[in-house]
C-alpha cells in the first residue's frame, strides 16, 4: 500500500470529516467485541492516540483484529465523528496492512511501568506516555534554543569533544586512547603519551567553553550546543556520564550582561514551552508534578532578583534554620541553601554573585577587592543552582597568577592566553546542563529519564 501519511497530529487537528485518510503508528491498545475492534494507534507526533475502528466487514478484519500490542499498522479509512466520550474523531477502517507484528512477550502490554523498569528498555521506552511526552519536549526546546541564540545574531560553533585541555579543573575526564592498555609505551617510568595517537594525553570534553572564547573574540557572540563528558563515579539522580550543554559567549560584556542574557535565555525556553508543549506539559502536571503548569507560569513572568555571595551568606546565617550544612563565608552553597533563598527569602528566582576566588574557576574575573571573582549563579526554587557562569579574566598577568594558583601549568594553555596577548576584551558567558533544564520543565527527578540512552556508572548498554 503506498497511500500517503498523514500525522496522526495533523489529523487529530482536522475540523471536518475527511473521506478517505492514511496513518501509519504503532498499537498502544488493542479491544475486541463481537464483531469489532478498537485499536488505540499512536505514531509519536502527539501524545493523544487516535482511534481506528475495524469492523467484521473489512477486508482481511481477522488478521488485523488479533494483532498483538505494539504492532505497527498502515490503516486507511474514513475520519469520522466520534460518539466515545473525550475524543473528537475516530477512523473507520476500510483497509488496515500489518507492517510489522508484536508477539506476546512485547514488555509494553500494562498502562504503567516503574521509571527504573523503563530505562531497562530504553530501545523501547520512547512508545510510552511518559518517554514519549519527554523527548518531544527536549527536541521542541532544542529547537527554541537555536532559535534563541539565532534571532540574536549569535554564531553557532562546535568546539571539540576529543580535546587535551579540562576546562574545569577537576580531572574527571574520560581518556581516549589508543595505547595498549596491558602494555603502554613507557619512559623514566612513566606512560610515553608521545606516543599515543595525539602525541598528548587527551579525553572527552567536559566544557566547550575555552574553544568558545576564542570564536567570541572573532565573530562577539557564540554559543555552543552539545554533548560533554564527567568521569565522576556518581549514582545520584542528577548526575550522568554523558549530557548536553549550552554555553554563550559573548565579546564587550560584563557581568550584568550575563546575568541579563542567563534571564532573558531561561524566560524564552519556559514560555517557548508553555506555549508550544502545551499537551505534553498537560500530562507533566497531571502525572510527574502537580502544579507544574504554576510553576513555570510563574517562573515565565518573575521578577529575578540578585544578592551577592556575601549577603546570601548572611542572611542564611540570620536566618534561624537548620541545615545539614553549616553556612560559611568561603564554602560553596548547597542545594538546601539555594532552595532557601528562592523559596523563603526571595519566593522567586535570584541570581548570586561575586563569589569567593578559592571556590571558583581560574578563569574567572578577578574583583577588585581580590577576595572574589565576576561570577553568578541563577537559582530557581524546588532546583537551585540551573545556571553557573562569569565575567572571564581577559587580563593575561592576573589569568597567569589565578592559572598558576589554581595549579594550572600556563604552558598547558598557551592558545588560551594568546588571546589575552592579541587583542584582548572584556567578556563573559555561562553554562546551562539541557537535561538539569528538562527535569524543571517536566517535572521528571532522575536525569537518566531525560536524555535517549543514559550513560552511568556500569550502564553503556544501549
């Protein structure tokens, strides 16, 4: 049957009967009556299903009414009213082609099925409501963030996933080698990398954002969108092996400009969403996260407020609360006490800044007072921190001191500060993890339920 497709989405949307209609999609339920059959048939372009009624007159209705759940069908057939409550159309069969069966051990058969059974599945888990509902909405706001950055006159750059450098410092990188693991080439003791396939030792990125600088100091405005890497040995619900960053750039800004873009960034993605996701966001609230529909209504129209480091640290010490982690001036702040300050003191988001040097990256813009860097995180409340980002040194002298302090040799680095030798400008950028931003719009608590194929400690499976 060669008969064209027609979205189950655009028929679904239809504001008459339409006489003869093709859809192709996969059986999400299957009911047989004496005579009948009513199969509930999805193709993934929305999250309603459409139902396609086959009756004892239809060529071929014993074949296709004993399909087994998750088959995929061809049906062709007349889009009709329909007399069933909560549906507006339904397609009477005339011809329904088997494209491909499903047996009995198909593992989708029941309504619902744990979270962590799901990712078991992953090749499979995408045909769910919920996977289904996720992943139109991480493909709507990839778009909208391209869209974003686009309508800004920002150029789109793909820095390297293979690099020798480690942005942030940490060390978690994963290694890409072609050494003989059992067997490396050694000298005075050590691991020969001269002889590896880069001639350096070298891994998968955790940050596009050293590459980024230098685009930024050609063409102003950059941003990166995609994939980075944490060798961190983490189980936790919001960390993964494997995810997605955005990360801007931009030439001539400080750091109130960051903060600027970071707002006017969040504020686009949230309102993109309620107004283009509407149906997925609908089974969000309905199912994940009561309310969520509020929250991002909320989010979308809030006024974000800015406190430094030092006042959010005083007010969490005059606070009179209890935390798991005591408060001090020059120790990082924890989720709880992020969650404190959006949803106690400011109701609301906020963006913290001037953090201490000795807690920050080396790249950060020293302050005047030396004791603290031009950085802001933006804290959203039930998250905290969902962006991190800074004013960048653009001083070569004080970026050798922080490199050198830092325990960064400069010489790892010379591509980096040659930008502070030619040419050098104020500038200033920020990071967003994609995933950490779909678990606030969707409402979803595991990372892994976020991204297609999660990568975590003991899992490359799929």
């Amino acid at each position: 049957m060669k008969s064209a497709r027609t979205r189950i989405k655009d028929v679904l949307a239809c504001s008459q009967p339409i006489a003869e209609v093709c859809v192709k999609g996969w059986v999400r339920t299957l009911r047989r009556g004496k005579g009948v059959a009513f199969v509930e048939l999805n193709d993934g372009s929305c999250f309603a299903s459409l139902q396609v009624v086959m009756e004892a007159g239809m060529a071929d209705y014993e074949t296709a009414s004993k399909i087994g759940t998750g088959a995929c069908l061809a049906v062709t057939g007349a889009l009709e009213s329909s007399p069933a409550k909560g549906q507006t159309w339904e397609l009477k069969a005339q011809k329904v082609v088997v494209l491909g069966d499903s047996d009995a051990e198909y593992p989708l058969q029941k309504k619902r099925h744990s979270f962590e059974y799901l990712r078991s599945i992953a090749h499979l888990r995408p045909r769910s409501n919920t996977f289904g509902a996720v992943f139109r909405m991480r493909s709507a706001l990839s778009f909208a963030i391209h869209r974003f950055f686009q309508e800004r006159g920002f150029l789109y750059v793909q820095t390297p996933i293979i690099t020798a450098n480690d942005c942030e410092g940490a060390g978690e990188m994963f290694r890409v080698t072609t050494l003989d693991p059992a067997r490396p080439p050694m000298e005075n003791g050590q691991v020969n990398w001269g002889e590896d396939f880069f001639a350096e030792r070298t891994g998968l990125t955790v940050s596009g954002q050293l590459q980024a600088e230098l685009f930024a100091t050609a063409f102003g405005d950059v941003y990166t969108f995609g994939p980075t890497f944490r060798a961190e040995n983490s189980n936790t619900s919001r960390h993964a092996a494997e995810f997605w960053m955005i990360e801007p750039e931009m030439a001539f800004a400080d750091l109130a400009e960051d903060c600027r873009l970071g707002e006017d960034f969040i504020r686009y993605l949230v309102r993109y969403a309620l107004e283009h996701c509407r149906e997925d966001l609908a089974f969000f609230n309905d199912r994940i996260e009561k309310g969520l529909i509020d929250k991002l209504e909320k989010v979308a129209d809030a006024e974000f407020k800015t406190m430094t480091y030092t006042q959010a640290v005083d007010v969490l010490q005059k606070s009179g609360q209890h935390f798991e982690f005591p408060v001090e001036w020059g120790h990082d702040l924890q989720s709880e006490h992020e969650r404190y300050l959006t949803e106690k003191v400011i109701d609301g988001p906020v963006f913290v800044t001037d953090y201490p040097a000795g807690i920050k990256a080396f790249y950060m813009r020293i302050n005047d007072d030396e004791r603290t860097v031009a950085a802001m995180d933006l804290l959203l409340p039930r998250v905290g921190e969902i962006i991190g980002g800074s004013q960048r040194e653009e001083r070569k002298e004080v970026l050798l001191r922080r490199m050198k302090e830092s325990g960064i040799a400069p010489e790892s680095l010379p591509w980096y500060l040659d930008i502070r030798r030619w040419g050098s400008c104020p500038h200033a950028g920020f990071g967003l993890g994609f995933e950490r931003f779909l678990m606030y719009v969707t409402g979803m608590e595991n990372i892994r339920d976020l991204i297609p194929f999660p990568r975590t400690p003991g899992n490359a499976k799929f």
